[in-house]
C-alpha cells in the first residue's frame, strides 16, 4: 500500500472521527514516511491457526474487539496506542491509500 495526497491539519478528536469513518490518519509531525493508522472493525471468528490455537482450544468461537492499528515505517502492522502528546496535538491529517 502507498499514500497519497494529505489534507488540512486536525485535532485527534477530528481524527477519531474520521477513523471510525473508515478513513486512514497520521500526525504530520512524524518522522516516518509511510505511517498511518486505521481502525480494526471487531468481529468474531473461530480459533483455527496460531497464535490462538496455543492458548485456545481449535474451534473456540473468540470476540475480537475493535482498536487502532498502525502501519509502522517498516510495512509491518501493530497494535496502536496513543501517547499523550498525540492526543493533545493539533497536526493530524487523513491519508489517503491505495492497496
């Protein structure tokens, strides 16, 4: 995936929001190109492969709750959370993607 274009800058409120719109954010103020975050629908699903199926028997039925994940500078994905700063800045932007 590669990102385009970037909009106006905006409060984390704002970003929220656009999140849960099924839009992609980052703050302009970092440093790594490429990263952005979106959010992860919660679903339910049966455990059929690792890492589940080491911790749950195969075919437990697990609740998978909504949350943020980032796309790190690197490609790889991980789960997001937020540091204070984040929260308190006003230099988001939407990102748009293409897959």
């Amino acid at each position: 995936m590669t990102s385009e274009a970037r909009s106006k800058l905006f409060s984390f409120s704002e970003a929220l929001e656009r999140l849960k719109h099924g839009k992609c954010v980052a703050r302009e103020g970092w440093n790594g190109r490429g990263m952005y975050l979106y959010l992860v629908e919660g679903s339910t699903f049966q455990v059929n492969r690792a890492p589940l199926n080491k911790h749950l028997p195969e075919g437990t039925i697990v609740s998978y709750r909504s949350h943020i994940d980032m796309k790190c500078v690197g490609g790889e994905f991980v789960p997001w959370t937020a540091a204070t700063s984040d929260l308190i800045e006003e230099d988001w932007v939407e990102v748009h993607v293409k897959p």
